[in-house]
C-alpha cells in the first residue's frame, strides 16, 4: 500500500486555507480589539463613551467581528487561489493578503476613520501569519 489515501490535495488545501482565513481571521481580530479596547478604557486611555467600558469593548469586538468577515473573505479567497496554484503559501504572503484586502476594504468603505489604518493594517497582518501558523500547524500548509 502506499498510503496515498491520507494525502491532501490541493483543492482540499485551498478550501481549508478559505474555510479557516474567513472564519478564524475575524474572531482573532475581534479578541485582539475586545482587549485593547477593555484595557484602554478601563485605564482611561480610550475616549469616553455613553457605554460602560465593557459594553463598549463588546460592542467594538463584535462590530469588528462581523465587519471583519469581508476582508477576511477577500483575503481567503486570494490565499486560497494561491495555494490552489501553488500547493502551499509563505507566511509574509498571509500577511500581505491580510494587509491588503483591510486596506481596500477600509479605503472602500470609509468607515474606518484615518487613525486607525495603520493600527488596524498592522492587526491584518499579524492576523494573517497568525491563520497561517494555524494553517500550518494543522497540517494544510506545509
């Protein structure tokens, strides 16, 4: 036998790559939000708000959430086009994947206000080499 029945084609490497960067990036990207924002408020470094901290850091965490969902989507899809062609992508492409499709999504829709690109380009790509370490250590990316 030669135990071709456990390997992964590159179709089922690019549909989890999609599967994963839509559905984990913005959970990740949430959490990251939800804490920063919890930490600033609660020390008085975040702007005042009609919201307890909490509430509001839950408020941004979820809107970050579901906002998140599109870029996220972009971003899988380019990955997983990528790793259909390829077989597999490098860490610094899930980060520039990630950085790219927050920065037109952001340009796009103009809801992201001018101070917070840099910051939120920055989270897209740690996000991005985050998915792709969990990508990797699961075994889809080699």
């Amino acid at each position: 036998m030669s135990g071709r029945g456990n390997e992964v084609t590159p179709a089922q490497r690019a549909l989890w790559t999609f599967l994963l960067v839509t559905l984990v990036a913005p959970f990740l990207a949430s959490l990251v939000v939800f804490l920063a924002t919890s930490i600033g408020l609660l020390t008085g470094i975040g702007e005042a708000a009609q919201l307890p901290p909490l509430k509001r850091a839950a408020y941004s965490a979820v809107s970050t959430y579901v906002w998140g969902a599109i870029p996220s989507a972009a971003a899988g899809a380019a990955l997983a086009a990528a790793v259909a062609w390829r077989g597999s992508v490098r860490w610094l492409a899930a980060a520039i994947a990630g950085v790219a499709a927050f920065w037109i999504a952001a340009v796009l829709s103009g809801a992201v206000p001018p101070a917070y690109i840099t910051p939120g380009a920055l989270l897209a790509g740690a996000v991005g080499v985050a998915c792709h370490g969990i990508l990797a250590r699961a075994g889809v990316l080699s």
